[in-house]
C-alpha cells in the first residue's frame, strides 16, 4: 500500500488555505464526478479526490495526516509497503462529518467516503475504524424528521374549508452532486374553522425515516390574507359598519355581510356613538371553550353637502341643535 500524498491529489500546497482546498475539490468534482465524466477511472478518481477532501478540510485529520506525514518523510517508507506507525494518531480527536466532502458546488452537501463506506485502504488504514465506528452510531432506526411551512389561505376558505393544490420549494442535491431547488406539488384538504397559527398536518411528507421507519410529518402554519372587510384578532373578526347620523341617532335595522358568506340584519341602537361596538355572538372562528365573535364598529358616515337639499337639511340641523357643543370637554 502506497502513502497517499493528498495535497498532490488536490493539486495544491501544503500551506493551502481551507479555502483554497474548497476551490480545487468544486474544480475535480465537477471533471471526476461518475455521473457527469466521462473518463474510464472517474470512480477511482471521485474517491481519492473526496478522500482528500475529507482529510484536507477537517482541522484535526489535516493535522494528524501533516504529522503523519513529517514522520513518513524523515524515516521513508517501502514504495508499496506503507503500514501506518503504532499510536499514530495519539492526541488528535476526529469527528465524522464534521468539515467532510462537499458537493461538487462546494456548497457542504456530503458525498465522501465517511459517507459512502466507500475507502481505499490506504484511508481506511487511517480514518476507517473511526468512521465506521462513528457511522455504526448513525446506522440507527429513527422515524424521519418533520419539516414545517406556512400557508396562506382566504378568510372564507378557513372558516368553511376547502381543497386545494400548493407548491414547496427545497434544496436537494441533485444527480450530479449540486444543490437544486426542487418543487414538489401536494393537495391539501383545510378543515372548516380552521384558524391563524394553527397548524394543518400532512402525515409522512417530511424527511424520510432511517432503517425502514417511516418519514416525518409536514406541518403547514395557517395564515389568513388580508381582507378588504375583515381585521382578525384571535378568534374574533372586526368589521367596520359605516351608518348614517340619522341611523345613530333614531336607531335602525340594517343588513350586515358576516365572514364566510351571507348577510344577517342588526339592529343600530338608537343614541349610538361613533366606535360604538356591536356583537354578533359566536360567528367568528370556533374553538373551545368557546367560539369567537364577530364585532361590528359603527363609524358614523356623514353625506357630503353637495345638494341644495342636504345643504338646508345642515342648516336646519345646526339651528335645531344649536345648544350642542362637540368640543365642550376640551373646555373652549
């Protein structure tokens, strides 16, 4: 077995930077890569390259494999007859996967040997025990982990539930070793009431599971979109409910749209105030122990004076109501 010479592997020196490690190994990974090259020895050349990469990358490999290699170059070695030293590796501590290979991007996606239980013996003599060590840890049975999302929806969908189709975006490494956002479509059934913050559950549309268990949960957040009525607090809904001076005044009966569709008549008390708030028990959103409300904020509209007749209907009022004085509290 050959001492492999990793820097020459890589193509760079020995005082590289890990930056300059990063940029030859993007360089080879895309020219050795076996899904995109070409060449009859791309496999072999993809995993010394990502052997090197793995070393080269992790602090404490790099450090052990420096020492290592000191000594080899002041005591030689049998071309063909490397065997590593005894206690060689005493005072370095090595994490798998911790700075390992990359992507072909660079972009930190794991393809390497510590991965791939893919090694030459060479790395094996050196890193393998410890990184099956380490992988045997990893090769357990776990149910895969839930991802989460948010969804927007309407005001009517939630209170009365729908169907309907989204789109999730998602890095993924690609075929050949680059990150790719990839879309995925899924129906989602919303149930009737669902509301704000609340969470919709999609059963193993997660991440998969490892050792045959099964995938983690997709919980989609629910948002609702503005409204051009509705303002959502909680469970309740607000609506603004414009009426006339008349209407405040004497009272009146008026038609009023509720949230998720249809009209119901309310009465406007009379002597009702501007911001006045009325209640419509129970038609916000459900919930326990009770449902929310709906409430209506009467906002007294006044007709412009932009006829003869609402003119002297103005005048008539400010002679009738002369004794009336709306800045009384600010004492002037």
């Amino acid at each position: 077995m050959d001492f492999k010479d990793y820097y020459k592997v890589l193509g760079v020196e020995r005082s590289a930077t890990e930056d300059d490690v990063r940029k030859a190994y993007r360089k080879l990974a895309r020219k050795y890569h076996p899904d995109v090259s070409k060449e009859a020895d791309a496999e072999v050349k993809m995993r010394d390259v990502n052997e090197a990469n793995d070393v080269l990358r992790d602090k404490e490999k790099r450090a052990a494999y420096d020492a290592l290699a000191d000594r080899v170059a002041r005591g030689g070695s049998p071309d063909g007859d490397f065997r590593p030293p005894p206690g060689w590796d005493e005072g370095f501590e090595f994490h798998r996967g911790a700075r390992g290979a990359a992507g072909p991007s660079g972009s930190g996606g794991r393809s390497g040997p510590a991965d791939q239980a893919d090694f030459s013996d060479f790395f094996s003599s050196l890193f393998g025990e410890s990184e099956r060590r380490s992988a045997a840890r990893q090769n357990h049975r776990a149910r895969g982990e839930d991802h989460h999302a948010a969804i927007e929806i309407s005001l009517e969908d939630a209170l009365n539930g729908s169907e309907r189709e989204i789109s999730l975006r998602a890095m993924e490494t690609g075929a050949n070793g680059e990150p790719d956002w990839k879309t995925r479509t899924l129906s989602v059934k919303i149930p009737a009431g669902v509301h704000p913050g609340q969470f919709i559950r999609l059963a193993r549309q997660g991440m998969p599971g490892h050792g045959g268990e099964a995938p983690g949960d997709l919980y989609l957040e629910v948002r609702i979109a503005p409204h051009k009525l509705y303002r959502i607090e909680g469970r309740d809904i607000y609506l603004t409910l414009p009426v006339t001076p008349t209407e405040a005044a004497l009272g009146a009966q008026v038609e009023v749209p509720v949230p998720g569709g249809g009209t119901v008549e309310v009465t406007v008390p009379a002597k009702a105030r501007n911001g006045m708030k009325l209640r419509l028990k129970g038609r916000g959103f459900p919930g326990s122990p009770a449902a929310g409300d709906v409430y209506l904020l009467l906002d007294i509209a006044l007709p412009p004076a932009d006829t003869d007749a609402v003119r002297q209907a103005y005048e008539q009022l400010a002679k009738s109501a002369s004794s009336f004085n709306p800045r009384r509290h600010l004492g002037v």
